[in-house]
C-alpha cells in the first residue's frame, strides 16, 4: 500500500476563503441576491469610503448603490414593499457590506430597526412608509431610544410636548424620520419611558460625530428648538416595545419578525458579521498588498514570502473561520426557531450574546495583527486597511458590545448569581 498522499490544495477546502462553500439552508434567494449584488460592489464602496468619512455620511453614490439593492428593506414585510430576510440572510448581507465599508454595513443594521415602527398605530405607519417609494436610504434612525439620558415630555392635549437632545443618530443624514427616547410622568406623578418618532423638519441635526472610526454613518446628535408636539399615534411606551415586537410576527409574514430576545440576538449577531466582514475584507486587502511589497529590512522579495507574514495570514484565517462559524451558527439557530414559532429564552442571551461579542473581539485582533504585520504602508488613508482598523475599534466600543462587561453579565449567569434585567433600559430605575 503507498504511503503517497494526493497534493493539498488550500483552495480546494471546504472552509477556505478561495473555496467553495456550502450555502446555508437558512440563505433565501432575495438575501441571496442583495449579498451577492453588495459583493460585487465592494470595489466601489472601498473607493467611495475616504469620501464617506470627508462628509461623515454615506458617499451619494454608495447611498444610491445600497438604496438599489434593497439594503434599508431587508426588514421590511412584503406588505409595506420589503424582504422580511432572516437572521442568516442579514447576516450574509452584512458581512458583504463590511468587506467594503464598515460605515455601509453599520447604516444597514441601525436602519433594520425600523420593523419595530410597524408596532405604531396606523396612521404613524401610514405617514412613515408613505415615502418608501420615493425616499432614496432608509426611512427613520434611532437615537437615545434606551439609553441612560433620554429627552423630555409632558403631556398635552393630543399627545406630547417634547423637548431635548439625543445623541448616537446614526443614519440621520440620510433619513427622513427620527425615533427618541423620552421620560415623563405619567397620571400618578411615576416617571415612564417611551418613543417618540420626530419628523425631519422638528429636529435639528448638530453634526458633532467628530471621531476616529465609522465617520460616515452619521452618528451625530439631533436637538429641537424649544419643544415640539408629538401626536398620540407616533408615540409607543418602550415598556411596550417586546409585546409590540411579538405582535408583528402575527401580522407580517417573513423570518424577520421573530420574538423579543430573537431580534435582539439578531441585531448582535448583524454587529458580528460586521467585524467578520471587516476582518475578512482586511485578509483580502492583506494578500493583494502583501504580494505586491517589499519588506523594509529583510532580504525576502516580498512581504508575502516572509515566514512571519505566512505566520500571521494562517492565524488569521483561523480566527476569522472560528468567529464565522458562531455567527453563522447563531444565526441559523434564530432562523430555525422563527420558523418553528419559538423564541429564546431571556436566560439564553447571556451566553449567545456572549459569543457574538466574543467573535467581534477575535476579529478585531486579526484587522490589528494583519495591519502590523504588513507595516506602514498601511496608514495611508487610501489603504482600506486604516479605515478597517480604525471602524473596527470604535465597532469594538460600542456601550452594548464591549467584552469586558459582556464577561460579566455572562460570568454571573455560569456562576449561577442573579441575572441583571435583560431589559433594564425600557423604564427608569426609579420607576414603581
């Protein structure tokens, strides 16, 4: 019996990055068709990015491009002109998107919130996708929704008066409608929290998102002057919002429309496909430029040939693998519950949301490693591979994403102590 082995190809592996793989049984064809028309303009949003973070919005030909593709309704139901995609096919059209620009792929999952409007009496539905046909981006941002500080109202005859500044607007360039936290007092003198959503000519954009990474999404606070009226049908109590979420599965069709915990473990796992995408995209820029580059002091004709180089690439496809598959895995696992009318429990988020936040941190070290490994050709600004490292740390620290305090509120759910209220930010502290 030979002992001759037939030749590896790296190529030819199911898991690697050139190679063939198997599509999910949980892609559709519509998530299908958006990720591949986004993978085949990543050289366009890579050449568009330096132009996005000059204006700190979305470059008007990116904007277009995704506009086109059916980016801002990949959460919408049919019924209102959308995809209704699932877990998986958002997670595919977001790493494409972070391939190209982390911006890009940011706007897309802050804009999916905009499913939860659909919870709104009629009429505010009516007002806010009565401009789905012409409106060019998405439709409504968010901006200190359940955050610690939130905006003012009292109540008026009709509705609300509302006063205050919210920061966080991400995607307030590009949309017409802003959804803002608000607390106020309720009959019995209690305070209570809810969300208001502002028509574009109540609020005032501050353009203060003055940062070092994720410049074009726009992340900037928004103001009225004085206060405005807010009728009663564009105004929800956030206390409201998991019971609205599990109505909208019982009037849309679509894998979009799972439970409360699914389309938060949704949106975490959208934030990994981010980082994968970045990652990926880092890998990619890492091997073209790698090939192409001298190293500074050693006597190798390529960065390429370097053994510290090949080190490092393997690594990182490692990483990048390893973070794949628990996105991937999670987002399939929401998928197959959607389907099966189920959600996760409140007790399961800890350890999934631990992972994904885990996966992002994975990727985070690979964008650093690749970058110090191929030197400092990479800081110009027309490297993609800068804009990666710097979208990536900001990415990184985001209140909600950040591992250190993720660990903790995960530790204490594998040492058995008492669970912080996974839902926490939907009322006060002070609240009865």
């Amino acid at each position: 019996m030979s002992n001759d082995f037939p030749p590896f190809s790296v190529d030819a592996a199911p898991w690697a990055g050139g190679g063939e793989e198997r599509e999910s049984e949980f892609l559709s064809p519509a998530g299908k068709k958006i990720r591949d028309e986004i993978t085949g303009m990543i050289p366009l949003l890579r050449r568009n990015a330096l132009e996005g973070e000059e204006l700190g919005a979305l470059a008007p030909e990116t904007l277009e491009a995704l506009h086109d593709a059916g980016v801002f309704k990949i959460t919408l139901p049919e019924e209102v002109g959308g995809y209704a995609l699932g877990a998986r096919d958002i997670v595919e059209v977001v790493t494409a998107l972070g391939k190209g620009d982390g911006a890009a792929g940011w706007t897309a999952i802050v804009s999916s919130a905009i499913r939860n409007s659909l919870g709104f009496p009629q009429q505010a539905v009516d007002e806010i996708f009565g401009m789905r046909d012409t409106w060019v981006g998405p439709l409504m941002f968010g901006a200190s929704v359940l955050s610690t500080s939130v905006g003012s109202g009292r109540r008026v005859d009709g509705g609300l008066m509302v006063s205050g500044k919210w920061f966080f607007g991400s995607g307030c360039k590009h949309a017409a409608w802003a959804a803002v936290g608000v607390e106020y007092e309720d009959e019995a003198g209690r305070p209570r929290r809810g969300m208001a959503v502002l028509s574009q000519d109540q609020y005032r954009i501050l353009d203060d998102w003055k940062v070092m990474g994720l410049k074009a999404t726009s992340s900037n606070s928004v103001t009225v002057d004085g206060e405005v009226f807010v009728p009663e049908h564009r105004f929800v109590h956030t206390s409201d919002l998991p019971k609205i979420m599990d109505s909208l599965r019982k009037r849309y069709g679509g894998r979009t429309f799972g439970g409360a915990v699914a389309v938060m473990v949704t949106t975490t796992a959208s934030f990994g496909a981010l980082a994968l995408g970045m990652a990926q995209g880092t890998l990619e820029c890492f091997v073209e430029q790698a090939k192409a580059r001298k190293p500074f002091n050693l006597p190798y004709p390529t960065v390429a040939d370097m053994p510290s180089a090949q080190v490092t690439a393997g690594k990182a496809r490692a990483m990048i693998n390893a973070a794949a598959a628990v996105v991937h895995m999670h987002a399939d696992e929401v998928d197959r519950r959607v389907l099966a009318g189920q959600d996760f429990s409140p007790a399961e988020e800890p350890e999934i949301t631990m992972d994904l936040i885990h996966a992002i941190y994975q990727c985070g070290q690979v964008v650093d490693m690749l970058q110090l490994a191929l030197g400092s050709s990479t800081v110009a600004l027309k490297n993609p591979i800068q804009r990666f490292v710097r979208d990536m740390r900001v990415l990184a620290t985001h209140g909600a994403l950040r591992l250190d305090p993720m660990a903790e509120i995960n530790g204490r759910n594998v040492l058995g102590l008492a669970p912080f209220p996974l839902l926490a930010a939907f009322e006060p502290p002070t609240a009865g």
